[in-house]
C-alpha cells in the first residue's frame, strides 16, 4: 500500500551521488516520492539503498542524449503519469588545465551538452509530464561560476555552461509562465562531493537546502531567479 497517497512525485538526474544523492534524500523526507535518474541501474541500485525508503524508484537516464531522455520519459509517463518537481541536477566540470586562450571546442560542447543542453532537453521531454500536475516546478542546479560576476577565465567550459543554463532559465520561465510551471536556478554553494573536493566547507546536506525550499516553499512569483542560501541574488 502506498505510504504517501497524495505525495508529490519528483524527479532528480544525477540522484546517485553528491548534492543529487543528498536532494533525493532530503525530498523523501519531505514527504515527495522520488525518482532517481542515473546513467545505469547499478548506480540508482546503489544509491537507493542508502536511501532506505519504499518512496524511491530508479529511473536509467543519461541527459547527453535524447534518446535516453525520451525513453525515461515514456517510462515515467507509464508509470507515474506526472511529475510535481523536475530537478536537473546532473553536471559534469571538466575543465582541467585549461583557460579561455586554451580550450578546446571539444571540451566546450562536452560541459555545454551535458550541464545546459541536457536541462533544456529534459524540460522539453518532460513537458507532458510537468503539465499533468498543478503547479509544477523545475529547479536547475547551477553555479555562482555562471554568474556574471563569477566568470573565471580558468574555468571556461564550466563558467559557460552555467551562464548558459541561467540563462536558459530565464527563457524557460517565460516560456513556461501560461503553463503555471516555475523554473528557478541555484548555486549550491561549495560542497564536498566527487566534484567539490574534500576541502570544501559545505556538506551535500547542505548543498540540497536550497533545492529542497523550492521544490516545497518557493512562491511561483520568483520564477526566472537565481539563489543562493533561499536567497535571490544577482545573474
Ligand atoms: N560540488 C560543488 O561545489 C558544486 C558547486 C556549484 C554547483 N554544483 C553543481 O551541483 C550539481 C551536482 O554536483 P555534485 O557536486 O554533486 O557533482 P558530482 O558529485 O560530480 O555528481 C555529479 C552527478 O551528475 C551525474 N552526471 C554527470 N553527467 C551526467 C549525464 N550525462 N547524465 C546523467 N547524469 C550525469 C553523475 O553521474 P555518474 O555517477 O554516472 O557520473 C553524478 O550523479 C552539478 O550540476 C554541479 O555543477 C556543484
């Protein structure tokens, strides 16, 4: 018997590990039923366990292509018909020993197609999904690196793929407003996942507070914004 009967249903990428395990976790206890997007079974297993709770169901979904995009979608639609909250959490920095006089196109389309292109894909593939519920959310997980007073010329693929997706999220929100559909951006601030480092000073706990606030509390009104700390600040 479903614990939840009139829980809402979100749908994290990037749920196995770092900020995303941690969104995943916070949501469950915020009474959502969960889906965990990660690029293998294995991996959604994995991480489910940790999680430990009936509400959590794996979901194979690699946000570089659309057809894996598509598939998961079919699968969501089949079994949920709707979702309440899409959080586009995946991400990838790859930006090592290079500036913006060095990069290569490759590694620019790289960090383009997966931390901006994917989002914008995934809003596109789910859209009927999102329009099934009342009141529904997108939350893309930026970075104040994608903010324009924290561009860095040591970090050009990830800087421009996060100043991309901001402004992607300004355009959704838009785009989205008839739907009643709220598009918000974030920065997690520096958090100690595989991406983060073990120096950073944030827990993923942490990192998750700011997407937890708007997948539950944040008025629509405040679609198109960017936060930090359940704060809007500057693009
Ligand atoms: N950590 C920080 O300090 C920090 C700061 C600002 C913003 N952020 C943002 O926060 C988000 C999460 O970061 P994190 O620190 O938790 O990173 P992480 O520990 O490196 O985890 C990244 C997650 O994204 C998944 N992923 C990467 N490419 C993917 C793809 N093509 N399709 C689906 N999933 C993919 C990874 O899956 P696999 O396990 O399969 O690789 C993993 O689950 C990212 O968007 C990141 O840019 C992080």
């Amino acid at each position: 018997m479903d614990a939840h009967p009139q829980s809402k249903t979100a749908l994290v990428t990037g749920g196995n590990r770092g900020i995303g395990l941690a969104v995943c976790r916070g949501l469950l206890q915020a009474g959502f039923r969960v889906i965990l997007a990660a690029r293998s079974m294995d991996k959604a297993q994995a991480a489910m366990d940790q999680l430990e709770s009936t509400q959590v169901s794996p979901l194979v979904l690699d946000v570089d292509w659309d057809n894996s995009i598509l598939d998961a979608a079919a699968r969501v639609q089949w079994e949920f018909k709707h979702i309440d909250v899409l959080v586009n959490n995946a991400g990838i920095y790859p930006d090592q020993g290079v500036n913006i006089l060095t990069v290569g196109r490759d590694l620019l389309h790289q960090a383009l197609n997966t931390n901006t292109f994917g989002p914008i894909k995934m809003v596109q593939g789910f859209l009927p999904l999102l329009e099934q519920a009342s009141g529904a959310r997108i939350i893309n997980v930026s970075s104040g690196y994608g903010t324009l007073a924290g561009l860095s010329s040591n970090v050009p693929s990830y800087c421009l793929a996060k100043l991309t997706l901001n402004g992607a999220t300004i355009m959704l929100a838009e785009a989205l407003k008839p739907k009643g559909i709220a598009v918000y951006a974030l920065c997690p601030g520096w958090v100690r996942t595989d991406m983060g480092g073990p120096s950073a000073p944030r827990s993923p706990e942490q990192g998750a507070y700011t997407v937890i606030w708007l997948a539950t509390e944040a008025s629509a009104s405040l679609s198109g914004k960017i936060f930090q700390d359940r704060q809007v600040v500057s693009y």
